[in-house]
C-alpha cells in the first residue's frame, strides 16, 4: 500500500501535529453506527497508542498505521489531500473518492 499526502495536507497535518505532540496518525475504517463492514467510513485519528492490528505504513510525510483487517476495503494508492477553504481533508484514489469531507479526529 502507498499513501502520499499533498503539499497542503502536509501543512495542515503539522500544525495539528504541533499542537497534539506524541500522537500517532491513523488512518481508520470507521464502521461504528453504519450498521455493517461493507458501510465503513474513513477517518484520520491522531492516537496516543496504536493497535495490535495497526500496520505501519511508510509515506512522504510522516508514517500512517492502518487496520490490517481493514485493507481489503483500501485501494493500493491512496492520497490525503486538504482544503482550506473548506477546512477538510479528503481521501482518495485513482480509482475512486472514499470520504470527500474526512475528519481529523484527536483521541
């Protein structure tokens, strides 16, 4: 799997990073009230400790744990981008948009 943040996400990301020191980011399938696996919703989480199935994953900025039991609802490629305007972040990937109006959750 790779995940690439944009200029302005990266941006973004640092000063909530700043601000919340000694968090990891984690990019979650949220299935929590969607009533089923298949229905999940993306996330980004900024957590103090991971996961025994949280999976490392490298990226050009900073690394991003993952599910491993949740990588089958991922594509391969997959891109963190940030709007300003509208104050989001944005996944997604060539071949589709997972969540248009992402969060970032501090926990």
């Amino acid at each position: 799997m790779n995940i690439s943040f944009t200029n302005a996400a990266k941006a973004k990301l640092k000063e909530i990073l700043e601000m919340n020191e000694n968090r990891y980011i984690k990019l979650k399938y949220d299935t929590d009230g969607c009533g089923c696996v298949m229905s999940g919703v993306t996330a980004l989480w900024l957590v103090k400790d991971l996961d025994e199935d949280d999976m490392k994953i490298d990226t050009n900025f900073v690394p991003v744990y993952v599910e491993r039991s949740k990588l089958v609802f991922l594509d391969d490629e997959l891109q963190i981008d940030y709007h300003g305007q509208k104050q989001i972040f944005m996944l997604k990937s060539p071949m589709q948009i997972y969540n248009p109006r992402m969060s970032c959750i501090v926990k």
